[in-house]
C-alpha cells in the first residue's frame, strides 16, 4: 500500500463543529458582568453598604466564571485541528463548565457563611441608592439571562434523546441566574428592611439563595465529572447498540464501551463474538442509522460453539 493513498480511510476528529455564536454572548455577559461588578463595588464603597459590596465581590466571582466559559470555547475552537486531541477539544467546554460548577459551589458557600454572620452582627445600609443599583443590578443579569437563555434553549433542542446540552453556557447561564436571583432577594430584603424595619430579611434571603446555589452546583458537578471521567454512558444507545449488534440471535456482544466525544456524538468500542462472524463494515451498517456514533471500532471473534454466552 502506497503511504500517500492512506488519508481515503481516514476520517476527521473534530466531533464538534464549534459554537462561534455562543463564544461571542459569552463574551457579552463578560463584559456586562464586569461593568457592573465595578459599579456594585464602587457604590457599596461609597454608600458605605456592606450588602451592595459583598454583591459586587460576588459577582466578581461570576465574572471570572464567565471568562473562563468564553476562553474554553475560544480554545476549543483554536486547538479543534490538534491531532494531539485523540477525539477533539470538546472537553476543553466541560472542563470550563466544572471549574464554573466549583467556583458557583464556593460563591454559594460565602454567602451562607456572610448570611449567618450577619444574623448576629447586622449591618447599617442606606436603603435608598443600595436600592437603586440592586435593581440596576438585576436589569443587567437579566439582560444576560436572556442573552445567554437563546443558544442553551437551541442547544437542548437540537441535542434532544442521545445528545446533551451545552453544560460550559450552561454553567455560565447558572452563574447569571444566581446573580439575578442574589438581586432580587437583596431588593426584597432592602424593601422590608427599609418599610417594615425587617432587617433579619436580609440574611434570611442569602441563605435561601445559597440553598438553590448549591443544588444547581450539584447537579452541573455531577454531569461535568461524569463526562471528564468517561463515566456517563447513555443507556438508551447502549441498548440500542445491543440490540442491532445481537438481532440474528448467534452474535452476541462480549464488551462494550460507549463514551461522549462531543455534543450529540459518541464513540464505541463493540467486542463481539459469533459462529458465522461478518466483515467489521457489515457490523458497522448495522448501527449506520445511529448518526450520534461518530467513531466506532469493531473487535470480531469467531466462536464455533453455537452455545457461546
């Protein structure tokens, strides 16, 4: 075989093509995210609140978070033709999604920490322009919510039974829920604090706040690191797999690994083992109708015993 003819039977590993258009909100909501970090932390300053400057130093965290999301898309997408990537960079956008799930995690365990010390040691705030730039606070969030809420809403959509969701816009959309929602309870708060003299609001609030934080970081930790450990597996293509691979009732399927390589796409490695053992293309047409496996492997063993497990 001529060396030069040996790129007919090889294919392209990069299984994701990109998100340009979600790379560039991300980069919006960085850059809103920040204005407004440094107007909170410049205000909370100036009008001496400690609630308006413990926002702004938290949402400085969601900034950063939001810069990590942009700068894993932008490196997935500058390093998606590097062959050193065995099966592309998409992981370099949930590796940005786990790190965004870790910093909302400590976000969340702040503001519980800062709510019960204040329970004890409650802070004089001027109401008024604390007032004035949490509701600033919470245009901007949800302006970013709505920029970001497009492409994860498409993403999902277009990803549905054997796909997965954007989890690095997901991660950052979860960073702008928690800021907005960080909003409204200090509005609520600083509403009852200022009409009802209910200062206790204001602590009561962050606490309830950490609580949903926390659950969200769960649930993102938990789907980032199954698919940085290879753990999750989709059960259903799993089946599927089976089924199409033992429906002649003679092969049957001695090893089996199914993993994500991307946004809707799979890699498969099928040991099987049969008396009347095909080509490995036969085996491969079985499963052509699965266009979510983009990288399959076929390991073929012949068994005379008709008995084989």
């Amino acid at each position: 075989m001529h060396t030069k003819n040996i790129s007919i039977w090889q294919h392209s590993h990069v299984f994701s093509s990109g998100e340009t258009h979600a790379e560039k909100n991300a980069w919006i909501v960085f850059f809103l995210t920040s204005v407004m970090m440094l107007i909170e932390i410049w205000a909370g300053l100036l009008f001496c609140s400690m609630a308006l400057l413990a926002d702004g130093w938290h949402m400085s965290t969601h900034a950063l978070a939001l810069g990590i999301t942009a700068i894993a898309y932008l490196l997935a997408r500058r390093c998606s033709s590097d062959v050193r990537f065995a099966f592309g960079t998409w992981k370099m956008e949930i590796l940005g999604g786990f790190v965004s799930a870790i910093l909302l995690g400590l976000v969340a365990l702040y503001m519980s920490v800062e709510s019960i010390r204040r329970f004890f040691k409650p802070l004089v705030i001027h109401y008024n322009p604390a007032i004035i730039v949490a509701m600033i606070g919470l245009a901007v969030n949800v302006v970013s919510a709505l920029i970001l809420k497009e492409h994860e809403e498409d993403s999902h959509h277009n990803n549905r039974g054997h796909g997965h969701k954007d989890l690095n816009i997901h991660a950052a959309y979860l960073h702008v829920i928690s800021d907005a929602l960080t909003s409204v309870f200090a509005i609520v708060a600083l509403l009852g604090g200022k009409y009802l003299r209910w200062n206790w609001l204001d602590p009561f609030m962050g606490i309830v706040g950490s609580a949903m934080i926390i659950r969200w970081t769960y649930g993102l930790l938990r789907e980032t690191s199954n698919i940085l450990l290879d753990r999750e597996t989709d059960t259903s293509i799993v089946g599927e797999i089976r089924r199409a691979i033992e429906a002649d009732g003679d092969t049957k399927i001695s090893d089996l690994h199914v993993w994500r390589i991307g946004r809707g796409k799979f890699a498969c490695i099928v040991a099987l083992v049969s008396s009347h053992p095909q080509s490995p293309q036969y085996y491969k047409e079985l499963l052509s109708r699965h266009d979510e496996l983009s990288h399959i492997t076929m390991e073929i063993y012949a068994c005379p015993d008709k008995n084989h497990p």
